[in-house]
C-alpha cells in the first residue's frame, strides 16, 4: 500500500526565521511561503535529493499547528506523509483493519494540489500520518 515518503512536516513558530535557516545556514533550495487556508497552515517545502521537508505555520483562528505548537513552543515534527497508489482503496482498507481516519475521512486537497488523508496517530506508534495520492 505504501509508496515513497513524500515528506515530514515540521510545525514552526516563524516560518520565516526557519525558512533562513534551512536555506542561509543549511544550503537548501526552498518553495515560497503558502498560505493553505482549507489547512490552517502556511506551508514552505524544503527541496532534497530524495523527498521533501514540510514547515507549517499556523494560518487563521483554528489552526491545528497553533494547538500543536502551544504544547511545543519550540517547534518539532508534526507528521510524515506517505504516497499511496489510490487513497480510497487505502482508506478503505485501514478503517477495514481499525485505523482511524480523522476528519470526514473524505480526501481533502492538500499542499500539492493532490488528494490527502490524516490517520489518527494512536494507531500508528504516536505518529500523525498523512497519506497523498501518488
């Protein structure tokens, strides 16, 4: 079911100030900040060779990050997304197995303009996971 890593999400405080890093002290190539109203988040993707690193800001009242980073003020990684072939076959074959899907468990657009799933992280070892149609 599993395709490649597709990227892990770190959540930040100041997008900006973790954009220069990334980029002034590390030397990688990096998007543009987003805004991704539909999400909560403003997004900057970090180019590498074999995936990507996600920095998420908060974005608007309700953002799930500004809830994530009160408990971690600092920053730290939200969660790894993983590509799969077709999100509703998978799905429907994790809530068949007992995972969780949060939300509607319907996809929603995300980042990359694909359709994207959120699995509840007591179900796989503490980790929030987001699935990405390939």
């Amino acid at each position: 079911m599993l395709g490649r890593l597709n990227h892990v999400a770190i959540a930040v405080p100041d997008i900006a100030a973790a954009t220069a890093t990334y980029r002034d002290t590390l030397g990688a190539e990096v998007s543009q900040a987003v805004p991704q109203p539909d999400h909560g988040v403003t997004t900057v993707f970090i180019n590498l060779p074999n995936t990507k690193i996600e920095l998420l800001e908060p974005y608007g009242e309700n953002s799930p990050i500004a809830r994530f980073l009160e408990r971690n003020p600092d920053g730290g990684i939200h969660h790894i997304c993983y590509e799969v072939d077709d999100i509703i076959a998978a799905r429907d074959k994790l809530i068949a197995d007992g995972a969780r899907v949060l939300g509607s468990g319907e996809p929603k657009i995300g980042a990359h303009g694909k359709p994207v799933l959120f699995l509840h992280p007591k179900d796989f070892c503490g980790t929030l996971v987001e699935l990405e149609q390939a």
